[in-house]
C-alpha cells in the first residue's frame, strides 16, 4: 500500500510542477497573440476611415468593400479571442476596440448612402428618358417613381459622417434630382388636374371639374411649363365643355367678395347671384378681362359661412371673427366701425315667451332676433318674444358701411297689453365710417384714441394713422407722431392726405385750444416782493407750454436771447444770464416749432421780473451791559437792502426764521460757542427788514453742544465776530449772508 500511495503521489506532484511550468509561457503567448490582434483591428479601421472620407481615398461613388470587410473580420478575431479572456482583459481590450468599430459603423452607412444614390440615380434617368419620349404619360409614371423613391433614399443620404463626405454623396444625386423634379412637377400637377378634370366632365361633376380648372389654369398662368401648350389646349377644352361656372371666391372685406368664374363673360348684373344665410347682393362688376366678378353685399356677419350660387355651380366662404357685444346699462361708450357687426342681450325675469319690442335706431339694421332672421328691414321698430327664460339676443349692424351711426342706443320694451311695462336700454354706441381715399379738407376732430392711433371726425369717419409710413405735421411743421398725438385736441382741424396703403399726410392745420405757457410755481412771486429773488448771474427757468411748441424768450426791453422746445408731455427748461445787482425782466412766447423768431411785441403771455442781489446782514446793534456776558443781551441784525450800483434801493428781505435757527460767535482769544433758537431761553424773533436775538445763559457742558471751543478764558470777552448764521432765508429761500465785519460789541 505504501508503494501505491507513494506513487501517486510522486505523479501528483509532477503533473503541478509540469502545469506550473508551461502556465505562465501560454499566458504570455496568448496575451502576445490578442495584442497583436487588437493592433490589426485598429490599422484595419484606420484604412477604412480614409476609404471613407474625402479628406482620403473617397469619391462618393465607389463602394469599398475590401476595407469594410477587412476591418470586419479584424474586429470579429479580436471578439472570438477575448471570449476566452479574463474579465480584466475584456475590458482593456474591448476599450481598444471603440475607434475601429466606430469606422466600421461609419462605414456602413457611407455604404447605404452609396447604395441609395444610385438607386436614386436610376430613377432619375429613367425619368429623363420618359421626357426625352415626350410622353406625358410616362413622364407622370416615372416621375411618382422617382419622387418617391428620392423621399425614401435621402434619408440614407443624411447618415452619412462627415460634411464634405456627405456632401459628395448628395451632390453626385440629389442637386441633379431635385433639378429634375423643381423642372417637371408643375406639368406633372397641371397633366394630373387636366385628366381629373376631363374625368370629372363625363361623369357630369361640373363643380369638381371647374375647381380642377381652375387650379390647373392658376398654374398655368404663374409659372413657365414644358408642355404648356399642349397642356393649355387640354385645359381650354375641357373648360370650353363645361356650363358656364363660379370656380372660387375671395372675401375681400365685410361688404365685399370676389368670384372667380370659369369662363369669360361679357355681362353680369347683381341678381345672377344668390346667397344663403341672410346675405343679400346689391351689386356686380365685371373685371375687363371677364373672369371676375366683384360682388357688393350686405355685412356679412362674423363666424358665419356663405355661399354664392351662380348658373349651374356654388363657392363658399367663411367670415373669421366674433360679433362684438354691447351690453345694458353700459355707462362707457362704444367705439364701433360700420362694418362690425354687433349683439345686445337681456333677460326680462319671471317671463316665458314674452312680447317685446326692439326700437332700431336711424343708421342701424337689425340682423336677427334669438337667432331668426330679421326680415322686416328698414322698421324703426320690430316685435318680437323672448324664450322660454325671458331672454332675448339681437345682431345688428349699420344700415350703411359708408354713413356714420353716431350717439346711438337701442332699447327693447316688455310689452303687456299693448304697453311697454319695462325698458331695458344698451349703452351709447358710434358706428364710425372707413375714410375716403385721398384729400382730407379741414375736418374736424371729433374723439381720439391714441392707443390705437386714430381718430375720429365730427361727420364720424375714422382715420387711422400708420405708425412707420405716415407724414405727421403741426401748423403745417413736419413733427414726429410722439408729438402728433400730444398736440391732437377734440377741436382739433385736420387737413391732408389719406391712403390705407401708401403714406398718408396728417396736418393739425388748426389748433383749438394751446396750452399756455406756464413758469414752475417756484418762480412765483410772493406777496410783498419786488420780483423772485436770486443771488448769482444765471436763472434756470421752467414750466410747462403746448407739447412740441417752441418758447422764445426775451430779455427787458425785448433782446432775443434765446429759444427752447417743450418735449412731447409739454416740459421744458432755459438757462438765462440776469444782471447783477439789478432787476432782469423776461418776456416768454411760443409758438409752433419750425417757424422763424417772433418780433417783440411788448410783454409777452408769461412774465417773470427777476431781481439779483445778496440776502445779507446789514448793521448789529450793540449791546448794553458792557460786562462781557452776552445772556440776556437783545442784538438786531438789520437784512441789506438790495441796491444799484448808484444805491438806489431795488427790493428789501425780509427774514423768515425758522425753529432751529442758529448762530455761531467767536471771540479774540478762540471762545467758540453756538446759541440755537428756543434753546437755554435764547429767542430768535423778526422785525421789520431785520431780526433779533436774544441771548440766553451759556451751557458748559458738551452734552448741549453750545460751548464748541473753550478759547483761553474758557468764556466770550471782548468784540465777537459772526462765524455762520443757519436757518434765516428770505422770502425765496436764500440763506442769510455775513461779512467778516459784522461783529456783536459793547455786551
């Protein structure tokens, strides 16, 4: 048993030895073997990425298949290798792997858009041959053909990677391609409409056959075709078989509509059309080359569908929007157009069925009642019932889109017994005409909505303005339309020219009320005083005038010295020189902007006197104890009178005093100390062209602020002089001067 066992042991251990001695060998081999695999799929998709651009050996129309199956292949042995690889590897390896799969994906859709562009290449030509057959037939055929296949193929196109890659590609197919298709479509669409059309004719649908028609003959019209007189001679047939016919309809505006005929007519009159809906026609006109009739109708009403008959076929069309409302009792007045069309609606309570009576206006025709058509036109008055809740709806518009309804209302009655028992009236409304084109003569302006820049004349004809394109003027001086409307006034007279498309001309020729020109209430003049009061050599002026005016100002006894112009809300200002000194006199007028200077006429509608001088200390009276204390002194300080240089006296201050008045003395030796009014019993009070003081106990102490420097003495000896005095104006607010003279003495 020993030997046995000894053996087996012995052939253990050298088949470990034997796996530990080739193991790591193979590792190194194989992992040798997967580099090198790895390297071939990378120089594989690089040669496939420069086959497949053309920055390499691209052309956009050689497929390379060699590359493409190489670098797939190369890809595929480095897969099945790391298969048997460690978890570590895979990933290492894999990762080396994203560049070259990247090419290969790449790479196959340059392959697919190849692939799709000869395909696309192939319909084209063969559309090419059905033109050169000039078979319309086939050219129809192969034109489906082709155009479908495009839309599937340039899909493929759009994959590919790389702009100027894939712009070779689509270039070498879809320019030519869509060339083709941007040549032919309109014969292929005309040659379709023209078979429709013929087919429609022998199966007697005359209306479908004339639209067809129609659309074909537009196209006809509007561009160049290939076949165009054999199509021409097609279409013209066919029509010429059709009964004569309305092929189409344009609303034009509210009253107006445009039909399209299917033939040329010489003559039309009104009643060869009808409508539907409530809709009446009051006149037709025949374009010259009698394919068009321009129709007149009654206000067609909004959300409503029409339809026009005329011999053997109808057209329809829709009107957009929604009727306007007017309601009861409404206290804000409506601004309408003749062509809206309006609603009232009201309930009468704990009625069913109930009589009513609807007062219609002069210039408004009643539409419908609770939806019935009102078919007694031109009535000053209408009967008619509520429903079953007692509530009634009317529509209604003008009688007349061309005459203004102004300052209307409209009031329906409950009627009992044949007596009107209750009356439920709507707000004011005005139902404004559309303006004429051309002159505008001097009319006069009777409501104005800036909002919506318009405005409307006395007669009731409403002018809108365009806001880029139009002339503005004021007094006949071109303004910007800011300034326009802050000088239009209800009163206003407008002149000019009036275009709903080309520039119109809007002139304010006459102004019905200007808004004088008026100084800012600080240059009021006081009571009591010779003029506003100023100290220096300038004066800002400013208030207000008409917006846009220019002011003009002159100087004493009439020097122009300069103009300004009021912005668009009416302010402005001007800066002028005074004389020192001196009473300075201005005179100030205004007038449209644009015209020359004014001459002086005397004193102007607005007037300042302006008067220079210093509000300052004059004499101080001297004390009268003579110990050096000044509490209990009484000092009056007389105010300078304002004087010429000759000394003639132009004005006298007076001093207005307010509550924390003060006064800052210093004496020889530094003593510094401040006195306020109504503080430690000193009292400021005002006499006359001058003021007083008196001067109450001296506080020591910091807390009260007085004493603010102790000097030598630590007291007030000898002649003070004023350093400051606070809080004393004169009637316009100066502040009281002094000279370094002024000193209080003899305390």
């Amino acid at each position: 048993m020993r030997n046995k066992s000894g053996k087996l042991i012995l052939s253990t251990l050298v088949a470990t030895s034997a796996i530990i001695a080739v193991t790591p060998g193979s590792q190194v081999e194989a992992t040798s073997n997967l580099n090198q695999l790895v390297v071939d799929a990378q120089n594989a998709g690089n040669v496939l990425k420069w086959a497949i651009s053309v920055e390499g050996s691209a052309d956009g129309v050689t497929q390379p298949w060699k590359q493409f199956n190489n670098a797939k292949q190369a890809i595929g042995k480095v897969e099945a290798a790391l298969a048997k690889a460690s978890f570590s590897e895979k990933l290492k390896y894999e990762s080396l792997l994203i560049e070259p799969k990247t090419q290969l994906q790449r790479a196959q859709g340059y392959l697919d858009a190849i692939t799709a562009s000869s395909k696309i290449h192939a319909k084209t030509n063969a559309l090419s041959l059905a033109v050169q057959a000039n078979n319309l037939d086939q050219v129809e055929k192969a034109y489906h053909e082709m155009t479908a296949e495009f839309r599937k193929q340039t899909i493929l196109l759009d994959r590919v990677y790389g702009q100027s890659t894939r712009d070779r590609i689509r270039g070498a197919v879809k320019g030519p391609a869509e060339k083709l298709i941007s040549e032919l479509k309109n014969d292929v669409t005309v040659h379709m409409l023209a078979k429709g059309a013929q087919e429609d004719l022998n199966r007697g649908r005359y209306t479908e056959a004339s639209a067809k028609v129609y659309e074909a003959q537009a196209i006809l019209t509007a561009e160049t075709l290939k076949w165009e007189k054999s199509l021409q001679a097609a279409i013209n047939n066919i029509n010429n078989a059709l009964p004569m016919n309305a092929v189409a309809v344009t609303r034009v505006d509210n009253t107006t509509v445009l039909v399209k005929l299917n033939r040329s007519i010489s003559s039309v009159k009104a009643s060869d059309f009808t409508a539907n809906n409530g809709m009446t026609i009051s006149s037709a006109s025949l374009s010259s080359d009698g394919f068009n009739v321009t129709l007149k109708t009654s206000v067609q009403v909004p959300g409503t569908t029409y339809t026009i008959k005329y011999k053997n076929g109808s057209v329809s069309f829709a009107v957009p929007g929604n009727i306007s409302p007017v309601y009861i009792g409404d206290k804000n007045i409506q601004h309408k157009e003749t062509t809206e069309v309006l609603s009232l609606s009201t309930v009468f309570k704990n009625t069913s069925n109930q009589a009513v009576r609807i007062d219609i206006p002069a210039g408004v025709k009643l539409i419908s009642v609770n939806g019935a058509a009102n078919n007694n036109a031109g009535a000053k008055s209408v009967n008619a019932q509520t429903d079953k809740n007692g509530a009634i709806q009317i529509v209604f518009t003008s009688n007349n889109s061309n005459q203004a309804a102004l300052d209307k209302t409209i009031a329906i009655h409950k009627i009992v017994k044949n007596k009107a028992v209750e009356t439920q009236t709507s707000g004011v409304f005005n139902l404004y005409a559309p303006p004429k084109e051309g002159a505008i003569g001097n009319k006069t302006v009777r409501f104005i909505d800036n909002k919506n820049n318009y405005f409307v004349t006395t007669e009731g004809v409403k002018y809108s303005w365009k806001i880029y394109n139009d002339i503005f003027q004021n007094e006949g001086i071109n303004v910007s339309l800011d300034s326009f409307k802050s000088g239009l006034d209800i009163g206003d007279t407008i002149n000019g020219e009036y275009h709903q498309v080309s520039t119109s001309l809007f002139n304010i020729s006459k102004n019905a009320s200007i808004a004088a020109v008026k100084l800012d209430t600080k240059f009021a003049v006081k009571a009591g005083t010779s003029g506003y009061r100023i100290h220096g050599n300038k004066v800002e002026l400013k208030g207000t005038a008409e917006p846009n005016y220019e002011l003009f100002f002159f100087k004493n006894n009439g020097t122009s010295i300069g103009k300004a112009k009021a912005d668009s809300k009416g302010n402005w200002t001007f800066v002028a020189e005074v004389d020192t000194n001196a009473v300075t006199d201005f005179s100030i007028f205004q007038q449209t902007a644009g015209k020359a200077i004014p001459a002086y006429v005397g004193w102007g509608e607005t007037t300042l006197r302006v008067v220079e001088g210093p509000f300052a200390v004059g004499s101080i009276t001297e004390g009268t104890s003579k110990d050096d204390d000044l509490s209990n002194e009484k000092i009056t300080f007389t105010v300078s009178p304002v004087q010429y240089a000759n000394g003639a006296v132009i004005a006298q201050d007076q001093a207005i005093i307010t509550k924390q008045a003060s006064i800052i003395v210093v004496d020889g030796d530094g003593t510094k100390v401040k006195y306020t009014n109504n503080q430690n019993k000193t009292i400021f009070s005002q006499t006359k062209g001058a003021f007083s003081i008196d001067f109450g106990l001296l506080s020591t102490r910091k807390s009260d602020g007085q004493l603010i420097d102790q000097g030598k003495d630590h007291k007030l000896t000898g002649p003070l002089t004023i350093v400051s005095i606070e809080g004393i104006t004169n009637e316009y607010g100066l502040q009281i001067q002094t000279k370094p003279t002024n000193q209080i003495k003899n305390y």
